[in-house]
C-alpha cells in the first residue's frame, strides 16, 4: 500500500529533475560555445568575427589564417580544457574530503607543482612538456597530501584553508627564492606562474588531452564509489565500497588533472573552487545533479564557462593590447578571493576554537634573563648587520663615521647600510607588536597582519602610489599603505565582528583579502611601466634595499607611539585578552578598547610596510614565543615581543643579503620560510 501510494508522486518529481537538468545543462552548453566564439573573435589584431569566419570556412586570407588557427583557437580550446579539468577535480576533492572548500588552490596543489617544476628548472633540466606534467603532479600530489594529513578530513573547512594557504605562501617562498638564485634557469617560470591560457599552436593542448582523459574517465569510472562516500564512512563500508583506496584514488586523479592544466596554463586560481560551488544550488533543485556521474561533467562545463568567461570580460573591459599582457589567472583569482570571503562569512566553522594557552606562571628573574639575553642578541644582530655585507667593515670604521672623520668608500657603504638595519629592526618590532595586539583584541593565536590580510591591504596601497606616482615620498607611501590596510581591516574585522571574532572564520576572510590584494598587486605592477614593476615587485618581497632615514621616520613614530599605549594600558589587554565578561564587569568599555587596539596594530603594520615591504609571520611567530618565554601579562610579553621580532627581522634581513651576495634575497622570503612550519605546527596542536 505504502509503494503504490508513494510511485506516482516520486515518478513526475524524478522525471521533471531530469527534464529540469537537462534544460540547464544545455543552456550551459550554449553559453560555453557563445563565450568560445567571442572568445575566438578577441584579440590585438584587426581580425574580427567576418575574418574568423573566413578562416574556418577556408576563404581568409593567410594572415588573417594564420592569426585564427595558430593564436586564438588553441587560446580558446586551452581555456575550454583547463576549465572543465579544474571544475571536475575541484568537485571531486570537495566530494572524497567533504569539504566545500577543498579545491587545487586551497589545497597547495598548484603551489607544490609551481615548487617542483623550480627545481627542476634550478638545477638545470631541460623537460619536454610531459616530463613537466609528471614532475608538477608529483609536487601538487605530495603538497596535497601534506595538506589532508594536517587538515583532516571532514574536520572543517576553515582549518583545510588554513593548512592549505599556509603551505602554499611558504612553498612559493622557496620557490621565489630559487628564482633569484638562479634567475637564467628559471627564466619565465614567474610569468609561468600568473596563469596565462595563451598558446602558440596545439602542441601543448594536444599533449595535455590524453592526461586529462585519464583523469576524466577515471574519476566518472569512480563516481558510484564517490557518492558512496556522502553517506558516511561506515555506510560506505556496509555498502562493499573500500573507503580509503577510494578516497586516495580521487585524490590522485584530481590532482592528475589539476598539473594538466597547470603545466598547460600555469595556475588559474580558484576555478575549481567556484566551478562545484555554482552547481550545488543546481544540486538542490534537480536531484539528477546530485550524483557524481551527473555532477563531475556538469561541474567541468561550469569550469569552462568561468575561464572563458573571465577572458572574454578582460578583453572586453581592457584595451586589447594592454590586455594581452594580463594573465586569466589574475582575474579568476580576483572572482575566486571574492568568493571565498562570501563563503567564509556565511560557512559555520565546524573546526572548534583554538585551545587555550595554559597560564604559566613566570618569576621576575626568568622575565629579566630573558629580556637582557634579548638585548644582548639584538645589540649583537645589529652590529652583525652593520659589518658584514658585500664590504665589510670593522667597530673602528664606524666610530669614525658617526664622528665625521671616515673615508668615501665607507661613508658611502655605511650611509646605505645603517638605515637598512634600521628599517628591519624598526619593522621587525612594529610586526611583533602588532601582532600581539591583535592576538589580544581577537583571543585568536593565529591572527596577524599578514594572515589576515592587513599587510597585503596595505601593499596595495603602497605600490599604487609606487607604480603611479614614482616621485612620491616616505610619507606619501606611509599615508597610500595606511589606507590600504584600513580598507582591508574595515572589511576583515567588520565580517568578523558579527561573530564577535570568534573561531577562525576572522583569518578565513582575512586569507580572502590577501588572495584578493595579492592579485590587485599583480594587476597593477603588469598594468604599470617596466621600470616601476620592478621596483614594486623587490619592495614587495620584504626587502630593505635603497631605505633611507627619512623612509623609517614614520614608522619610527608610529612605533614609539605603539609601544607607549601597549605600556601604560597594559592592564586593559590583560582584561581584554581573557573572555567578554570579565572586562565588562570590571566597568571597561569593550567596544572601545577593541577599536583603538585594532586602529593602533593598523598603523603599526601599514608603516612597517611602508618601510620594508611586505613580511610575512613576524607577527605570529613573536607573540607566540614571548608568551612561551615569560608567561601571558603584557607588561612583559610586549618588551620580549618586540625584541624578538627585531631580531628576526633583522636576521632574516642580514641573512638574505650575504648568503647570496651580490644577489639579496628579501628578508620576507626568510621569514615565511621560518613562519610557515611554525604555523602549521599550531594547526596540527589545536587538533588534540
């Protein structure tokens, strides 16, 4: 009785799912081939949609020919290919990892391969390009696999992001150092790593098709297993389907067929995180839509609409000729951040808080110990950063330059050098401080300038003015990355306000600033003169060179301002670091406090950027250490704080101009190699 009363109503909703779907899926199809044609008809040359024509058809004239079939059409069926590969391995990684936001991007993959091929580039192999596919899958797969082991499956989609941008900020940190050090080698491979669907011919894309169809048939072979996984491991396993060789076979495709598209276009961001986004409202609706077989395909036409897509609107909005030289990675990128901030304001963070830091209880003499065994580094760094360099110099020499009775030689190198030193050990501390507050106001132990996008807010103002306004002054760079990173504090702060700064959504739209600002940046300094970009992109990679005096004057106030609030209210960061009620009991305006804290760790990052480029983990990495080393009260953990990001800053800043000399490496390259294995350590710690 119970089936003969419930068939006629599931039969029309089944039949009218289907009908539904299929009606979606061709308007998709549809618009894929529209956006494929002007995609075709696009371009620098005076060839329009008559002369394309002509050339498919046969009648065109050989120019017009030859534009058609050698540029534009491997352009599109590049853009076609890498869209439907990134849309249909982005819902395959979110499908096995039940996770929304697992996706090449925020799984490291493309930042593993980006690595790989550096390597192999640096030492001095010459690959075909199938060679390069298998070499970037064997490094997108491994940083995958880092990431999953750390994340955890199915544990939340914030510390997934977590893991993931992490390993990727530091990966492409030993990756752009590789570039400097062998910058013959690696030739190209930075432009590589924009992500351009350019292609001089089909030899790439008909190389990269039978990898793609590997990873393609295979995953639509698994997709029964796939949906299996949705009802859960052990109803997987009642079900026959072997969980694990599941999961590790998907993983495996997916990245297969994300280095397809990555060796083929370099990394175009976040497709494959959008691309299954889009289609699970569909998913909601026409439950056909529901099961792999029918998702995977759709997921990759919703790719491939999103890549072409985003080239047509780059041609389109920008010149023709100054839109040739902006890759699609940097607008998909744009789209993606966007998307991410979105997701991250309204997904629940199923990760948990951060574990309370035990209060240890630290005697005065361990506090003073420390603080003097500080001092003594720091005066020790200092001294190390003034002597040795590409000339290097006794204490005599400089003694006679602060009198005035030096040679030229050493007046010149010791004119250049003290204020580089300066710059790092001024930055290193406003970072430090900075970060320490933040840790305080938002009782989160992983916020900081850089991971919450503070300091890429603020290096979009700095290089605006850079890269327009070349004669601009220290002040006026201060003044352009005080009102960068104030936009992008309103932005990540007000997001996270609504949930009082709780958990870790505040650093997930904080990472979604820093990707979006990261691609401005790449915008503006490909946009800009040659001469400009340059000068952005090695201030923009933490390096000290070319400072002055008068370039750490503002950040020389600002911190002294800093370090004067943090002393004389260092009850009220106590308070305010312990919960909501306490200072509310004890008659403290909470609002109030948070704002001021927050405006002053602003100021703090947007000068130190100005100063010395952007630096990653200083930050985090400080606050933690001083806490460790003399307990959780701020009178104390603010001094300690302060001198160990001096310290670091300046060491990295020492070691990344000596190493290598006469080549510099900057000193935020150094830092992110030191900042990202201490940052995953706490991701891994907040899990027991």
């Amino acid at each position: 009785m119970a089936v003969t009363a419930t068939t006629p109503a599931t039969r029309p909703s089944t039949v009218a799912s289907r009908t539904g779907a299929a009606a979606v899926t061709a308007a998709l199809v549809l618009l894929v081939a529209v956006l494929a044609v002007v995609d075709i008809a696009q371009g620098t040359a005076s060839v329009g949609a008559p002369e394309v024509w002509k050339a498919l058809t046969g009648r065109a004239e050989a120019g017009d020919s030859s534009v058609v079939i050698a540029s534009r059409l491997p352009r599109m069926t590049a853009g076609l290919l890498v869209g439907v590969v990134l849309g249909m391995a982005g819902a395959a990684l979110q499908a096995v990892s039940r996770n929304v936001l697992a996706a090449p991007d925020t799984l490291a993959v493309n930042a593993g391969s980006y690595l790989a091929l550096g390597i192999a580039a640096a030492t001095g192999l010459s690959l075909p390009l199938l060679a390069s596919s298998g070499v970037a899958f064997i490094g997108g797969l491994a940083a995958a696999t880092v990431v999953l082991s750390l994340s955890g499956l199915g544990t939340g989609t914030v510390r997934l992001v977590l893991a993931g941008s992490a390993l990727t900020f530091g990966l492409t940190a030993v990756t752009e150092g590789l570039l400097l050090l062998r910058p013959r080698e690696t030739e190209g491979l930075y432009k590589w790593n924009q992500g351009s669907i350019a292609q001089n011919g089909f030899d790439g894309v008909l190389q990269m098709v039978p990898v793609a169809a590997v990873g393609l048939v295979g995953l639509v072979l698994l997709a029964r297993r796939v949906d299996a996984l949705a009802l859960g491991d052990d109803a997987a396993q009642g079900v026959g389907v072997p969980v694990r060789s599941t999961r590790v076979i998907a993983v495996v495709l997916a990245a297969l067929l994300s280095t397809a598209a990555v060796t083929l276009a370099g990394p175009i961001g976040f497709v494959g995180l959008c691309a299954p986004a889009l289609v699970r409202p569909l998913a909601r609706r026409f439950r056909v839509l529901t099961k792999s077989r029918a998702r995977l395909p759709f997921a990759g036409l919703t790719g491939a609409a999103l890549v072409l897509g985003s080239d047509v609107l780059l041609r389109a909005v920008v010149p023709s000729d100054t839109a040739v030289a902006v890759p699609t990675g940097v607008v998909t990128s744009l789209v993606g951040a966007v998307f991410l901030i979105v997701m991250a304001a309204r997904a629940r963070d199923t990760a948990g808080a951060m574990p309370t830091e035990r209060l240890r209880i630290r005697s005065r003499a361990t506090f003073v110990v420390t603080a003097a065994v500080l001092v003594l580094a720091l005066v020790g760094v200092t001294i190390a950063g003034v002597l040795i360099g590409d000339s290097k110099l006794l204490l005599g020499d400089v003694v006679n330059w602060t009198q005035g009775r030096s040679g030229q030689a050493v007046t010149f190198v010791l004119d250049t050098r003290v204020p580089r030193v300066t710059a790092a050990l001024l930055a290193g501390a406003a970072l430090a401080l900075a970060g320490t507050l933040i840790q305080a106001v938002t009782r989160n132990p992983l916020a900081e300038p850089s991971v919450l996008g503070v300091t890429n807010g603020a290096a979009v103002g700095a290089v605006l003015l850079v890269t327009t306004v070349p004669a601009v002054g220290s002040w006026g760079i201060a003044g352009g990355a005080f009102a960068g990173a104030a936009m992008s504090s309103v932005l990540v702060f007000g997001l996270a306000a609504r949930g009082g700064f709780q958990q870790n959504r505040l650093v997930l739209v904080g990472f979604g600033v820093a990707t979006g600002s990261t691609a401005v940046i790449s915008l503006l300094i490909i946009l800009t003169d040659p001469f400009n970009a340059t000068k952005a992109l090695t201030w923009l990679s933490g390096s000290t060179y070319g400072r002055t005096f008068p370039d750490v004057v503002p950040l020389a106030i600002v911190l002294t301002v800093g370090l004067a609030v943090a002393v004389t209210r260092r009850t009220e960061l106590d308070l305010v670091s312990l919960d909501e009620d306490t200072p509310r009991l004890l008659g403290l305006n909470l609002s109030r406090g948070r704002l001021g804290f927050l405006v002053l760790s602003v100021l703090l990052s947007a000068t130190a950027v100005a100063a010395a480029g952007t630096i990653g983990f200083v930050g985090l990495v400080a606050p933690h250490a001083a806490r460790a080393l003399v307990g959780r009260q701020h009178v104390r953990v603010v001094p300690v704080a302060v001198l160990l990001g001096a310290v670091l800053v300046c060491t990295a800043d020492l070691v990344g101009r000596t190493v290598i000399a006469p080549a510099q490496l900057g000193a935020g390259l150094m830092t992110a190699v030191i900042g990202t294995p201490y940052f995953l350590h706490l991701l891994v710690r907040s899990r027991r």
